[in-house]
C-alpha cells in the first residue's frame, strides 16, 4: 500500500534532520489531527457549512421583457420602493473607546468605498458606519448635518410625481408638437405669407375663421340618415335652385355624397337644373317611376346607381315627366323610396313641388327631420310662406314649422319701394333661422345651376343654408 502525501513528507523531514518539522508531526499525532490550533495554518472551510444565522440575499430577478423591466420600475417609483443595490460589506470596526480617548474620524478606504447613485457624499466627507443602537455618540458627528434617508427622498420624489404626472405620447401627444398656426388664403394677409415663403404667417382673417366654421358645421359625422323636405306655397320662387345649389355645397364640403329626389308632381326639372338639359337628354331618362317598378330587387349602393343621374357628387333620382302618370305618386310609394336612400345615404334632400296637399306630401313631412321654407321679397310670396309656416303647426307638424329655415331669394330683383327688412323681420320670429339669397342671374334665369358661375355671396349663402341644415340633425 503507498504511504500518503503526509507520511512522505514528514519522513523526508526526519530524514533532513530538521526538529521543527519532527516536532509538529508529533503534535498532530498526539492530537489526533487538531493541528490548525497549534500551527497557525488557515482551515479549509466548506462554503455549503456556512451556518444559516447569516441569509443570504436573494438575487434581484430580471425581467423577460422591457415591458416587464418598465412597469416594475414605473411601480417602484409610484410606491416609492428603491431597487436592491448591492454593497461591499465594510470592515468590522472595533468597539468605539470613551469619550475622553476619542480616536479621529479617518476617510473611508479603497477596500470600502460608498456606493450611491442618487447623491454621492463630498470627496471630503469622512465615512462612517452608524453607531448601533445604545452606543456613544461620535463627538465628531455633531458637526456634520444629517443628510436625507433614501426612503425619503423616494417618497418626495413619488409624492411629486402623483401631483404632476410626466405626459406621454399616448395621452397628450399635443404637448410633444408645436401647434401650426392656420394659413391665410385670399386677402393681404395671404399674399403676405405668399411672398415670404410662408415665414410671415399673420393666421387667417375673421371672414376666413367664419368661413372655416361654416365648413366645419357642414362637413360633421352624421350617425344615420336625414332627410330635409324643401316646399312652398308658390312656384318660381327658388324651391328647385336652393335645392340644387344647397346639394351642390353638401357634395362639395361632406365626405359622403348627398343624394336629391324630385317628388314634385307638376313635371320637376331637378335634374335638369343639375345637368343641364342637354345632358339630361343624352342620359338614359331613368325616372322615380322606373326606380318604384324595381325597388324590391335593389339591394346595393351599384344596383341603385343605375336609376341615379350624378352632377358631380350630387346624386340625384328625376321626377317623372309624362303628365299623366306625374301626380300618381303616394305617400306610402315614397316612404318606400326614402327607405331605400336611407340605407346608402346619410343626406337626402327632396324637392317637394308647389303646395302641401298633394298626395305624396304626407310621406315627405312624416319622413322629414326639417325643412326649407322658399320664399321671395314679394309681399305674396312672404305671406304664403307664412301661411305654410301656420298650416305645418295646425296639423301635428308644429316642431317641423319651428325649426324651420326660411330662405328669401331675391329672385327678381324687386324695386326698392319694397322693404326688405319688414318682410325679413315679419318671417324671422316664426323659424329657427331666416336666410337671405341675393340676387344672381345664375339662378334667375332657371337654367343650369352651378356653384363657379355664381356670385360669391350667393355661394356663401347656400353654405348658411347647408349648415343650419346640418344643425337641424344633431
């Protein structure tokens, strides 16, 4: 059998003639292997030995994700917790002497320096651990000012952040952008930011804020379908112009695109006041009549385009032309043809005729959510509108005749022995709103309508017009 590694060395060193070494051998034998006690050597001390008064930390967990990472730091700072920072352990110091032999404060060493990233101490500043609990007082202490605890001043840091939150992206993104200020168009104020490259921006001018406005009340998100009737009690007064050019300014400012019916039953010419009558001649003459024959097998936006006739997004339906088959429309016919435009549109404007007593007129005023009262600055012509205003509240349509828009068109240009404003001011207690066409040869001489040929301040009034419609459906 070989002889260890101990037995070895200790015959080398008797065979040396060393008594030292002889001496130690006899000690460790004597002593059964106890021989760290007399020798001074370091024991080898197992790290799974290690007594369990002293825990050690836990290992700080990470995070799978960055999510996770963000909103475990965004709780620690709502909570006013601290993340684990690990520290080296500074050397035991020995018991403090007296009072009266006071040793002085040395600054810390490499071998234990502080470590703390939200306020490190001054360069000069001596470290020292805290006194346990029940020891003297370090004279030297006193004159050092006592710093803030990290739980405090996390917690003044959480304190301030809940009484002024940091924004973000998602719900202030405007805070993150500077506001654009609107542009000019038209006027001086325009051709200023013309000729500056944009770099003189004096914003838009008060007409141009209300035109902006107009616009805006014009062009809202409609949930469901509406339906304004326009009628009179007298003809040639500009029904069927204000129905055109109101329909053309809905086209023009709204997303989705109108829709026009002709129910006049005295042979309408909606459509031909759209197109032109050239062009409505070169169509295929699709009527409301041909549209009813066929209602029930219309089931798209694509089917219905077939009966439609379109002036630009203006889409229209034309009233039936044969005399004899032009008053045979009914109520319960048109509230089947309403029916149908209210599942693809959601404005719909009907040209009603002259009178309110023909046979489709009770379907119209039942579908209607409000109505257009053309009238003219003739004295006749103001008092049937005010005469229809007072029959509409007579017979269960008085919310109808209260919210509803009178429109003077100065269609013929009376003299100036008439007073405007008497009439304006005898129509206007009786409505929701009274509104002023003046007068332009493009509507006056009953031919086609167009927006590019009318005068500016009609093309401003069918946009009053078109808004108080709006108005009238939220």
């Amino acid at each position: 059998m070989p002889e260890s590694v101990e037995d070895n060395s200790a015959a080398t060193a008797e065979n040396s003639g060393q008594p030292e070494l002889r001496r130690r051998r006899d000690l460790r034998r004597a002593d059964g292997g106890n021989a760290a006690a007399r020798t001074g050597t370091m024991p080898v001390v197992n790290p799974r030995s290690i007594s369990a008064e002293t825990p050690a930390r836990p290992a700080p967990t990470r995070s799978s994700s960055w999510a996770q990472a963000a909103e475990a730091a965004d709780e620690r700072l709502a909570t006013g917790a601290t993340p684990v920072i690990s520290r080296i352990p500074a050397p035991q110091q020995p018991a403090a002497p007296p009072a009266s032999a006071a040793a002085p404060v040395t600054p810390a060493t490499p071998e234990s320096p502080v470590r703390d990233e939200e306020q490190a101490p001054a360069p000069a500043a001596p470290v020292r651990d805290e006194p346990e609990q029940g020891s003297a007082a370090d004279p030297a202490a006193a004159s050092v000012p006592p710093q803030p605890t990290r739980a405090t001043r996390s917690a003044s840091r959480a304190a301030a952040l809940a009484e002024a939150p940091m924004p973000d992206f998602i719900s202030s993104p405007g805070l993150f952008v500077r506001e654009q200020k609107p542009r000019p168009v038209g006027g001086l104020r325009g051709a200023l930011y013309k000729l500056t490259g944009g770099s003189l921006n004096l914003g838009p001018s008060a007409r141009q804020r209300e035109e902006d406005e107009l616009a805006r009340r014009i062009s809202r998100q409609l949930q469901g379908s509406y339906n304004t009737a326009v009628l009179s009690l007298k003809g040639g007064i500009g029904k069927t112009s204000t129905t055109v050019g109101v329909g053309l300014t809905l086209a023009e400012y709204r997303g989705d695109p109108p829709c026009a019916i002709d129910a006049n039953p005295d042979s309408g010419d909606l459509v031909e006041r759209a197109l032109g009558e050239g062009i409505y001649q070169q169509q295929a003459p699709r009527t409301i009549s041909d549209l009813l024959k066929n209602v029930e097998s219309i089931d798209s936006l694509t089917a219905l385009a077939r009966y439609m006739h379109h002036a630009g997004r203006l889409h229209l339906i034309a009233g039936e032309q044969d005399p004899e088959v032009s008053d045979s429309l009914t109520a319960e016919e048109y509230l089947r043809i309403r029916k149908l435009i209210a599942g693809y549109y959601s404005v719909a404007l009907t040209d009603c005729g002259t009178g309110v007593t023909h046979n489709a007129m009770s379907g119209i005023l039942q579908s209607a959510d409000n109505l257009i009262i053309a009238a003219g600055y003739a004295v006749s012509g103001a008092k049937r509108a005010r005469s229809t205003l007072h029959w509409l509240a007579s017979h269960g349509y008085e919310d109808l005749a209260r919210n509803a828009v009178v429109v003077i068109t100065d269609k013929d240009e009376v003299s100036s022995r008439v007073d405007k404003d008497a009439i304006e001011d005898h129509l206007a207690g009786i409505c929701r709103q009274l509104i002023a066409v003046p007068h332009d040869r493009g509507v006056a001489d009953g031919d086609l309508v167009t927006l590019d040929a009318l005068r500016p301040e009609t093309r401003r009034a069918y946009r009053e017009i078109a808004a108080a419609i709006v108005d009238g459906y939220v």
